[in-house]
C-alpha cells in the first residue's frame, strides 16, 4: 500500500549522510571493516543527547534491512537498523545518484557498515557495526512505476514528512523476535544534492531527533 503524505505540518528530524572508512578514524582500530576498502562508504546517524540513553550497551544484537516505501509515488528507501529493542531508521531518495552507488557498494559487499556518532561530551563516543545485508534484487531497484525526475526538494520534503509522521512508529514490528521494541529513531539521509534544504544543519551535527518510546 502506497502510504499519501501530507505537506501541511511542520517538520522535525535527525539527519544522517554517507562518509567512507577513510575519514573515520573509529575503524581504522576496528577489525569490523576488515577487507573493506578505504573509500568504501558508511551510513552514518547523529545521536542527540536525549536519544544516547536508549541505545544499548553490552551484548548486542543487530539486523538490518532495506525496503522501499511508496510515498506520492516517490521510490523513498528505507534502511532500518535493529540494536536490541532500538530500532534506527534512515529514509533516503533511491532516485538519488549518490544514494543510488553507495547501495550498489554496500549490495555488492553484502554489508553496511555503520557509525552512531554521539554528541559531544557525552561519555560515549560512537558506537559501531557492519551488518550483512541481502544481495538479491529488490523489487524498487529498477524504479518501475515511480517518478524518477521528481525535484530533490519536493523528495525531501515528502520524507521529513514521513520521518514526522509517525508511521514508521505505528507499523513498526521487530526483526529481532527476542526483543520487544522500546525505541525508535528516523532520520533522512543528507547528501550533495540536497545540502541547501538542510537550513543550515551539517551533515555531523546533532539536531533534535524524533527520537520515542513505543
């Protein structure tokens, strides 16, 4: 079913972008990238200081999946994270070229790595994982049946509405049977494209997140 947003209310969101291994110092000390190249890219979510009290510590478990959400028929892919009972989700414009590559990489690898880049002074720095994900074929992949010209800014602005929305929130299921959700997390995927939408937030900063308790 093809979810129909809204453009009415106002917006709140946490944004994420892609950076690669080289410009992390974080894996340089971890074997998790272990046969991954330097510029191989990584999916990266700021945690704010009131969403670093929900992501677990200790033994964890994690799973990843990548899904299409039909949205106005914009090809909107999600990316959801599962850290125990913390779910982590990323939208981002599949018809978007940078996009676009990074998933071609990360399929191919058959894995993602991943930073949760906590705010400063907080005791915990960031925390790190490269899950495997599925090489086969998604069914959106070759865009059939979605605008595929649509303006970035009309695409962004349909996802900061999802993000706001509070859909993903009420039909969210865990992936991980052993978990009971407790928390979710949504935030877009900044990248070149749509750097001037982003009114002034950088990709590392840590903006307020719609960060919640189910």
């Amino acid at each position: 079913m093809e979810a129909l947003i809204s453009l009415d209310a106002a917006p709140s969101f946490a944004v994420g972008d892609i950076t690669n291994l080289q410009q992390l110092s974080e894996f340089n000390t971890s074997e998790l990238a272990d046969g991954l190249p330097a510029d191989f890219p990584v999916l990266r979510c700021p945690i704010p200081t009131d969403g670093a009290s929900f992501l677990p510590t200790g033994d964890i478990r994690y799973e990843m999946n990548i899904a299409c959400l039909p949205a106005n028929d914009l090809p909107v892919m999600t990316m959801l994270l599962q850290l125990n009972d913390v779910q982590i989700y990323w939208l981002a414009d599949f018809t978007d070229p940078e996009v676009r590559a990074a998933y071609n990489r990360w399929k191919e690898a058959g894995r993602l790595p991943v930073l949760l880049d906590f705010n400063e002074g907080n005791k915990r720095d960031c925390t790190l994982c490269v899950p495997e994900i599925s090489r086969k074929r998604l069914e959106f992949e070759d865009l059939h049946g979605f605008k595929k010209d649509a303006p970035a800014d009309y695409v962004w602005k349909i996802m900061t509405k999802i993000a706001d929305s509070g859909l993903l929130q009420h039909v969210a299921v865990s992936v991980l049977p052993e978990f009971r959700l407790e928390s979710m997390l949504v935030n877009l995927l900044a990248t070149k494209r749509v750097e001037q939408l982003i009114k002034g937030r950088s990709h590392g900063a840590k903006p307020n997140a719609n960060f919640t308790s189910s």
